[in-house]
C-alpha cells in the first residue's frame, strides 16, 4: 500500500510541472492482460524460448523459432486489449496539455489506443502495426506471410529485437524530451534494459524530478517512489 505522503509528493510535483515526460514499460500493460517480462508469470519467466523470439539472430536462423515469434506477434489478436487506468492516466496528462511526451519501451499500441496523438508517443521498439523487410528495409502493413513482396526477403514484426539498433532519431528525441521536461514518470519498467534506462539518469542530472511508479523497486535511488498496484496509484496522482 503507497503511503498517502508519497501520494502527496508525487501529485505535488506532477501538479507544479507544465510539462511532463512520461517513460512506460511493460509493466503498465499487465491490468490489460498482457503478461510483462521479468514478472513471475512473466513471458519471460514462463517460457525458455521467449528470449529467443525476440533475438533477431535466433530469428534469422531458426524457422522454428521464427515461426513462434510470427504466431506470438503477428497472429496474435492485438484488439483484443484495451487501455487500463493507468493509460488512460496518462492520458489525462495529454488532455490538461502537460504532457511532452509519451516515450514507451512496449510495442502494444494501447497509448495510441487511449487517444493519446501519435506525434505525442515515441515508440521506441517499435509496434506491430508493420512489418519490416530484413533485407531491402521495405515497410508494410501487416499481412500472413513473411515473404517481402518487394524482393522476396525475410519479413519480421517492425518491432526492435535484442540485437538491433534502437531508432536513433526516436531515441535523439527521447534525450531531448528527457532534458526539456519539467517532471518525469516513470511507469511500469524494471529500468534493467539500456539504454532507454539512462533517461531518468539525465532527468536527474538536470535536477528535473523523477516519479517512479511500479510493482517492485528501482535499480537505483534518487526518485519519488510508489510501490504498488499502477492502475491504483496513477490515477491518485494525475
């Protein structure tokens, strides 16, 4: 249970701001139903071939696997989740004009969803409203076949995998976005994936206040800090 002080900071701080920068991770999603990674019913947690799926060299070299990243991300029916409080929290932040950006390590959508505008919400490992060519970068929309249709190359979700480079512009504009606030919130991310897990770290240097909200502690000290249930405490802060 978040005391009512630490509430009280984290509204005082969020109320005092007239911008805001709200990073998420997959911890915001798991009230939709979409398990999170390192959780213990984590996909993570569950599943020894769930790293692999999300490896771009396992990706390229084995079918099976390719296979179960295809049916985990592609055929799965992504409609099916709609956004919680906590997104729609942030979603309120959008709505008040404080917010500078919504900067999201998940691939899910449900910010968009929420109603936040797409120019609002950095993505930065991507989404699964495209798929991208390995070969040629060509970029479409989602179809049942991995086959490029421009050159017959090797298609995968236009999500970043372990192995690949983070969208430099996306990232160029996080940094900024970092720097530029006047709070940050942080939500539902373990803050153990780089380098989106420096973007507090440069809040921070800049004396800019950073809310931590999640199910289990950070890595590292220096934020306000709510423990507990994210659907329960964003809504109580916002």
């Amino acid at each position: 249970m978040v005391d009512n002080e630490s509430i009280a900071e984290a509204k005082a701080i969020l109320n005092r701001a007239e911008t805001i920068t709200v990073i998420t991770g997959a911890g915001i999603s798991t009230d939709s139903g979409i398990p999170d990674f390192r959780g213990p019913n984590g996909i993570w947690t569950l599943d020894p071939d769930a790293e692999k799926i999300t490896d771009i060299d396992h990706y390229r070299s084995s079918p099976r696997i390719r296979q179960k990243t295809w049916d985990g991300y592609v055929k799965t029916d992504w409609s099916r989740y709609k956004p919680n409080p906590g997104h729609l929290a942030i979603k309120n932040l959008f709505d008040q004009e404080k917010l500078l950006v919504c900067i999201t390590q998940n691939i899910d959508g449900l910010h968009h969803k929420s109603g936040i505008s797409p120019e609002r919400v950095i993505e930065l490992h991507g989404n699964l409203r495209e798929l991208r060519c390995l070969d040629c970068g060509n970029n479409t929309a989602v179809v049942d076949c991995m086959d490029c249709p421009e050159c017959d190359g090797l298609m995968k979700p236009n999500v970043v995998m372990f192995g690949e480079q983070l969208n430099h512009s996306d990232y160029h504009r996080a940094e900024m976005a970092s720097i530029s606030c006047d709070a940050m919130l942080v939500v539902g991310t373990t803050l153990l994936v780089w380098p989106t897990a420096d973007l507090p770290r440069y809040a921070m240097r800049g004396d800019i206040p950073v809310i931590y909200v999640n199910g289990s502690d950070p890595p590292f000290e220096g934020m306000t800090k709510l423990i507990g249930s994210i659907s329960e405490v964003l809504p109580r802060i916002v």
